[in-house]
C-alpha cells in the first residue's frame, strides 16, 4: 500500500490508530465480557420467569420465606435483603469513588477506597452466606404430599404459621437415617428430620387449632387456608416430613424456587466473591504503587466496571427474587 | 479514556459541580429508589396489588421500571457510560436490550402454555 497515492483522509482512516469506539483495548474487552455475562444472567432469570409462569398460582411468595435479620427474632420481610442492596450499592460508589481519585493520581485516596469496597463486598458475601444458611435450615417444616405438593401449618387462633414442634407428639418409635449401605446402593436419605411422618399426624389429629395451608395463592394474593375437615383429609396424602430446603425438598413451596435461588444467588455470590479476589489483587498493585508507575489508573477503572456489573446484576436479582 | 465528565442528570434538571459530587447524588437517588420499593414490598398496597397492566399486577410493574431506572443510573453515572462514545454506547446497551427483550416474549408466552396445559390437561399434579 506505501506504493499508491494517499489523501490525507485516506491515511488517517487506514493508517492505524483509530480509536473509533474511544475506549482502550482493556476497557472494550471488559464491556464485551460484560456483554455475555449479562445475557448469562438474563438466560438464568428469564428461566426462572418461565418456572415461575409456569407454576403461577403456586409459587412461594418471598415476602414469606426470607422474614428473618440475624440477631433479631421475630417476621421482618426484606428488610435484611434491602440492606443488602444498600451495601452493594455503597460499595459501588466507594469504588466509582477510588475510579475517580485514579484519575486525579491521588493514590492514598485510591487505597482507601479500594479498601472500603473490598469490605463492603466481604460483608455482602458474608451475608449472602447467612441467607444461605438460613434458607436451607428452615423455619417451621412441612409435610410433602405424594405430588410433590407443599402443606404447610397455621395455627389458627392466631393466624400465624405453626412449626411442626408446636403440635408434634413423640411416639415410641425409632427412625434410623436410610443409609446407601442399609438397602439399594442407590438410594439414601440426605438427612433425618425431628419428626417422623406419624408424630406430625397424630399430633396434628390431637391439636384440634391446626390447620393446613397449601401452596395454591387465593384472589388475595395469599396462601389457601384448608378448614379442619380439608385439613385432615388432605394430610393423609403426606410422604414425608420436609425441614428446610435443598435441591430435591423444600419446605417453602416448590422445589424449583429452591433450585432458583441457590443457582442464581450463588452464581452471582460466586461473582462477587471474585470480584472481591481481583479488587484485592488490585488493591494491592495501587500499594505498591505499579499503577504510579504506569502513569495511569486504568486497570482500577476495569474492575470498577466489573464490579459495578455485579451490583447492576443484584439489582434485577433483588428486584425478581424478592419484590415482585 | 474519558477524563472529562458530564454532570448533569435528570436532562440537566439536576446539575452537579465535580463527578465526586454527582457520585453521592446518584447515590442518594437510588437510595431513595430502593426505599420507595422495599416500602411498596412490605405495604402493597391494594389498589396496586388488584389492578392488572397487561396480565401483571401494577405493583410488579412499578417495581419492574423502578429497577431499569436504577440499572440505568448505575450504568450511566457510576460505569460512565455517559461520557463514552455513543456507539460504543449503543453497542453496549442495545444489544443484549433486543435479545432479553425476545427471550423473555418467547419463555414467558411458551411458560403460559404450559401453565394452560396444567390447568386444563387431563394430568393431575396437584395431589
């Protein structure tokens, strides 16, 4: 090409350094990486939507299952989740904020700010942690029928959920855990529950207050109170008693929305987490002062856009998780 | 590299002196934005939950546009996106906007079908 005749404008087109997006290399890849990950993200939730529509006049309602703050007793819905949120969100701006004193040169103010999001991002983790623990331990306990189906118990003085230790009776019988090496090598219980199926029964037959409350969300966007004879007919369909929640069982409703929200929360868990490891390793280069030495502060401002992503990404998890 | 920024939000309604400034504005914004929703959440209120838009309840719609609002502020102010190129702007944000957008048309109408097939089929699954 040396060889034809060029016009300026010819050369400035063609004769490299064009930057027609702006952004460097570093910057492009990240907002591509961003790209597919978000259509990741999307594919999850857009699945759960679908489980969702799917089972629409069954779906657990979240108001419901995540009510608890660590260190309080007692039904506080969201409020812990929303916390969360606001964490997240103060670490996003503590890292907008390092992405700014970056390209001021101010490096003490980068590591400073670094620092707090790093923090905010351990806390967020820690309490995702919890929420974990929590959601797979349980709250009050079930019974699953022969379909799959959830039956949950109210008391119905006062209206509100019953656990299975408020009405159970203790029978003289002993329930060993199923283990692979006692029967088909195929077949094992994951754990033992507090009550057997015959200790819920009878004690649900001897506590006349108790009633079942299904799955199914009335007009009133509530759940459907069974009267005492509904009750008791439809208990005889229970298999077994369901405490907490994991992959197969899950006393809140239906299993998917276990499913659901340990891929989605772990995924994106798993993506702070990593957030949080590369900030770290970020937070470091700014101490030893490699980025003073480049003269720029543009790989702080890279994983700032990760780690916005991830906020941005916990907004719509918040939002489709929780809210609606 | 962008080093200078736009500080103006809300179309200029609102207009910052220095990016840190605009920083904590935003933040306050999506503050109060997260606290509008988690006081919709906890109340729900009953003329939102009762009237439908389109086969929703308003107050998931409510809460719907509420989180683009956010998303928008998070990717505008604290990912720049305001000050880069439009094109690379468009690239960015279009994209994945036309492929969620069909995505969820083609699993939320197939997901009703199935729903039907539930309801009206001859299998029983409720039991």
């Amino acid at each position: 090409m040396d060889t034809t005749v060029t016009t300026g404008t010819e050369d400035s087109v063609w004769g490299g350094g064009n930057r027609p997006l702006g952004a460097s290399y570093g910057k492009l890849m990240m907002w591509f990486f961003i790209v597919s990950d978000a259509l990741t993200f999307s594919g999850f939730l857009v699945s759960y939507g679908f489980s969702r529509f799917k089972f629409i006049e069954t779906w657990p309602i979240a108001d419901e299952v995540f009510t608890h703050v660590p260190f309080f007793h007692g039904n506080y819905p969201m409020y812990y989740v929303a916390f969360m949120t606001f964490i997240l969100i103060m670490s996003s701006v503590t890292m907008v904020l390092a992405v700014d004193a970056g390209h001021k040169m101010k490096q003490n103010s980068v590591i400073i700010y670094m620092f707090l999001t790093i923090i905010g991002g351990a806390i967020f983790v820690g309490s995702q942690a919890w929420e974990w623990a929590t959601f797979i331990k349980g709250d009050y306990g079930a019974v699953e029928t022969k379909g799959g189906r959830i039956l949950q118990f109210v008391n119905a003085e006062t209206g509100e959920r019953a656990a299975l230790a408020d009405f159970a009776t203790t029978l003289p019988e002993e329930r060993v855990k199923h283990l692979k090496s006692e029967g088909i090598w195929f077949e094992q219980e994951g754990y033992k529950t507090s009550f057997s199926l015959n200790e819920v029964v009878e004690g649900f037959k001897a506590t006349p207050n108790i009633l079942i409350r299904t799955e199914t969300i009335t007009e009133e966007g509530e759940k459907t109170l069974l009267n005492r004879e509904e009750s008791l007919a439809k208990l005889l369909d229970g298999t077994q008693v369901v405490e907490g929640a994991n992959l197969i069982h899950n006393e809140y409703g239906s299993r998917l929305f276990a499913d659901f929200f340990f891929f989605i929360t772990g995924f994106h868990g798993f993506h702070v987490f990593s957030g949080v490891v590369i900030n770290i390793i970020i937070f470091f280069n700014v101490i030893l002062g490699t980025y003073e030495r480049r003269g720029h502060y543009e790989m702080v401002e890279k994983v700032g856009l990760y780690w916005h992503f991830v906020d941005l990404v916990w907004v719509f998890v918040f939002t489709f998780f929780y809210l609606v | 590299m962008a080093h200078e920024h736009k500080l103006e939000i809300f179309r200029g309604l609102v207009k910052f002196k220095s990016n840190v400034q605009k920083i904590w504005g935003v933040l306050i914004f999506l503050t109060i934005v997260t606290a509008v929703e988690v006081a919709l959440g906890i109340t729900k209120p009953r003329f939102l939950t009762h009237n439908y838009f389109i086969g929703m309840k308003l107050l998931n719609w409510i809460f719907i546009v509420l989180t683009l609002v956010k998303a928008y502020y998070i990717t505008w102010d604290f990912m720049h996106m305001r000050d880069e190129k439009s094109s690379l702007r468009r690239a960015v944000v279009w994209t994945p906007i036309f492929l969620v957008c069909y995505l969820i048309f083609i699993l939320l109408f197939e997901a009703d079908y199935i729903y039907n097939v539930f309801k009206d089929g001859f299998m029983a699954w409720n039991f």
